[in-house]
C-alpha cells in the first residue's frame, strides 16, 4: 500500500453497458483530470438465461481492458479503484473473467453493491455541481440497473438500484431493434412496475431539483435539445414529443435521423427512454437537469477519502457497532492487544506490516459481537451473516465477505477451508489475521478494565508461541484453561498453540 498521497490517481468503472476510465493529477489539494477512456462493451448482453457471461462479450471486454491496462497498470497498488456493477453481480461465471481482468489492469476489481454504486454515484454528482443547499433527487441509468438517491450537499441520505436499465430493458422489448405495436408502452409499464415500491420515497415533493447522471440521459437531452424541445435539460413536455417520435418508429434505425443521437448509443437509448418516461410519470418529475459527474468521479472522491485517512468505510464500522450496541471499550482493549501482536509479528512476519490487513483486522475486532444484539447463543454466526449480507457504505462485495469470514472464525470451530475462496492474497493472509483476533479475545474474555500482563508471541509456519511473564497463568486459571481448549480447536485444523 501507499505511504504518501500519490500525485496520481485513477478510477475504472466497468459498467453493464460502458467500460470508463478516469486519471487525475493531485498537486497542492487541486484535483484535475487529466485522461478520460470511454468503451462500449454491453457487457449485460453477454449475460444469457442461467446468467453465465458469454466467452463473445468477455473477450471484447478483456480487449477493452487491455487499453486501460496500458494506461494504468503500472500505478502503485492503492492509487487505483476498480468496481465491477450489476452484470458483474449477477454472472454466475464473474470469478474467472475477474482474474484474467485483474491480470491485465494489475489492480484489484472489487464488485460492489447496487446501494453501494447509488452511494458513489451521488458523491460523483455532488462534487461536479458543488455545494447546494437543496434535496437532490440523483437518477443514474446503467446498462442493467437504474439508482435513485436523495440527498443534500455531499451527503446520500435514500438510495434505492433497481434491476432494470438500458440495456436490459432494450434486449427485453426491443430485441434486435424491431419497435413492435404497445412494446413502448409495455417497457414503461414495467419500468414503472420496478419503481412502485420506492413511489412515495422518491416522489416530488421529498426534494427540491432533479438530477440525471449517466450516458443515457445525456443522450435525451441532447437530443430534445437539438430538437428544440427542451431548452433546459431534459423536461416532461420534451419527452412526451420524444416518445410520439418513438411510437411511431418499426425499428430503431428510424430514429437515425434524430440530431445529436449517437449511432453508438442507438442500441439502448429506447431502452433508456422508457425508464426516464416511466420515472417522471411515476415520480412527478417535470424537468431534469444532467450532471458530468458520475460513478468514475465518486470512485476518485471515495479514493481519495482512503488516502487522506477519511475512509468511509471507518466511519461505517462505528455507526455498524454503535447500532448493534457492542463494548466499545471491550473492542478497544482488544484493539490495543492486536497492535501488540502485529507489532511483535511484523519483525519477521511481512503481513503484519500490511496496514491494509491490520484495518481489516481492527474492524473485525470492532464487530465482532454485533451478532449478540440478535441472539448470545452462536453469535458470532449472527455477527458474520449481519457483515456479509448488509449494505455496508464503502466496503465492495469481496471487503464484506473477506471481513464476515473473520468474524465468523473467531471462536470456537477453526476451519480454514473458508478461506480458500477469498481472492488472493486474503486466502493465505486472513488466516493468521483470524489467529490473532482469536487469541486477543480470548486473553480478553474476562472484560477486566486491568491491563494483560507482559507477554511474548513469536509464529513459525503453523506454530504459535505465546510465552507470558512469571506466574502470570498460574494466577489466571480461567485464561490458562480457554488456551488449553483454543490449543484443542487449532490442533483439529493443523495448527500447534504452545504457551507457557
């Protein structure tokens, strides 16, 4: 990981539609972008029935990042965030082609959430316009998902990603581009459908401006603009002209001659015009304005977040504990005991010097006992499905798994195989990460406010030797027995605990 701010930064947006890059240069706090890559890739058309990603469209989409890759890959590790959005959520098949991705762009992907993505893009939107004392309603439509967020100044506060968006919604009702009788009607009608439970949320009324964010509305409001239909971005009356035009269409090539409609856009942009149709009907919307920022710029914002130590992922650890109600000086003399560990360790051990894991082991002992607030009995299970499944601000879909398996292993049964499905290099490294939260709570299950008396720990391969100062087991008999019974669970997973 980095130990200074980097003058240079990247993020890459492997959308469901568009593959996007963003650099920017960071001198004296200003932030400037200096390169923008941009590909179509349709990477949700490639996705068949069972949801398995074709070969086709996972070539075209290595072939992209292989451009990218050129760009960024010889950055520091820690200068560049990857996410992966809702086709690379839904394949089945994602994990292999993420590897071979990786490989090429020499930087981690990390899928994220569809609440997590709606986050990102609001912070996206929230640095391009600046700050503005007014709700804002944020709508982004991607290649297979759509995002609503409310918010004010740089703060989300409702987000909701719904299954549906251009590319999708055009493969369903506009396959090949044929524009059959009602299938306008019909795509707003579901688009409509998806949006129903979240009405009352979103509706006018809940915020004072609406925004959109993303190549399909863009894409409108160019075009109603071009037109003469709307002066001001993207307005109801506009969009009604927009969609007789449709109506009227067999195919979408009939709307070739619209000015300003990219032929590369055409593919999906009836799709997108059905789902800004049905969300201004259904929200009672009538004007939209469209901002340049989006997913991409909110990636550079949350990077940059993480190296000037504002990590929102921190930030939801503490509301996470506080919610659930956990110790906060029981984690805090843990924390305390873990530092010492690493510390003792990372003589000889590289992984305890990786600040990287050391936060992902911290935050592990932070959350460890959420799981009480549901039920004592197999807590800690409670505590990992609580991480695993949650919307967790910050953190990507690996973040949350790589952390629940932590959680869950540390107590009681030791199972290292699951482990072997992290992505490296957590496979191997979560494993002595978990060794150490278990025995730091264990020579803190008495909750004493006290001090731990001096001791020593030393690792070699699958041996752990914890040496402590005189007397001090002989005086602690309860310590001394839970050592003996944690020796018995790591001797059953092929680990040795000596102490004395």
């Amino acid at each position: 990981m980095l130990n200074k701010i980097p003058e240079i930064v990247a993020a890459v947006d492997l959308g469901s539609n568009s593959f996007h890059m963003i650099v920017c240069s960071l001198k004296d706090g200003k932030l400037q972008t200096i390169d923008r890559l941009k590909e179509t890739v349709r990477l949700a058309s490639g996705l068949n029935q069972d949801d398995m990603l074709d070969i086709t469209t996972q070539d075209r989409a290595l072939a992209c990042l292989e451009k990218f890759g050129q760009r960024i890959r010889h950055f520091p590790l820690g200068s560049v965030l990857i996410v992966g959005t809702n086709t690379l959520r839904t394949a089945k098949n994602a994990e292999l082609f993420l590897t071979q991705a990786e490989q090429v762009l020499n930087h981690p992907i990390h899928i994220i959430s569809g609440i997590e993505e709606a986050r990102l893009i609001y912070l996206g939107v929230a640095y391009s316009l600046g700050s503005q004392a007014q709700l804002r309603l944020v709508m982004d439509i991607g290649g297979g998902s759509t995002e609503y967020i409310i918010g004010m100044d740089n703060t989300p506060q409702d987000k909701e990603s719904l299954n549906m968006g251009c590319v999708t919604v055009s493969n369903r009702f506009f396959k090949d581009g044929v524009i059959a009788k009602n299938a306008f009607t019909e795509a707003v009608l579901f688009a409509q459908q998806q949006l129903e439970p979240f009405q009352k949320k979103f509706q006018r009324g809940n915020w004072d401006q609406a925004i959109g964010a993303s190549g399909s509305l863009r894409s409108i409001a160019k075009v109603l603009k071009a037109k003469n239909w709307s002066n001001n971005g993207i307005t109801k009356a506009g969009l009604e002209l927009l969609v007789t035009r449709i109506n009227q269409c067999t195919h979408i090539n009939a709307l070739l001659c619209l000015p300003e409609l990219d032929t590369e856009r055409l593919p999906v942009f009836v799709g997108g015009v059905a789902i800004v149709y049905a969300t201004f009907k259904s929200l009672g919307i009538e004007q939209m304005t469209v901002s340049d920022g989006a997913l991409r710029e909110g990636l550079i914002q949350d990077l940059l977040g993480r190296l000037d130590n504002h990590d929102v992922r921190a930030s939801t650890v503490q509301l996470l504990a506080k919610r659930y109600r956990t110790d906060e000086d029981h984690a805090t003399r843990i924390k305390q005991t873990l530092n010492t560990l690493l510390a003792q360790l990372s003589k000889k051990a590289s992984w305890a010097k990786d600040e990287n894991a050391a936060q992902f082991l911290l935050w592990a002992a932070d959350l460890h006992e959420i799981g009480i607030d549901i039920a004592h009995n197999q807590y800690h299970k409670h505590s990992a499905y609580l991480i695993e499944n949650g919307d967790l601000a910050g953190f990507s879909r690996q973040d949350q798994i790589l952390l629940s398996t932590i959680v869950r292993l540390h107590r009681r049964k030791f199972t290292p195989a699951l482990f072997i499905n992290l992505p490296a290099p957590w496979n191997k490294q979560a494993i002595v990460l978990t060794l150490m939260l278990r025995l730091a709570i264990l020579l803190h299950r008495n909750r004493d406010e006290q001090p731990l008396p001096a001791f020593k720990i030393a690792m070699n391969k699958a041996t752990i030797n914890l040496k402590f100062s005189a007397a001090s087991l002989s005086q602690s008999p309860l310590t001394y027995a839970d050592l003996l019974q944690e020796a018995e669970y790591l001797k059953a997973a092929g680990y040795k605990l000596e102490f004395c």
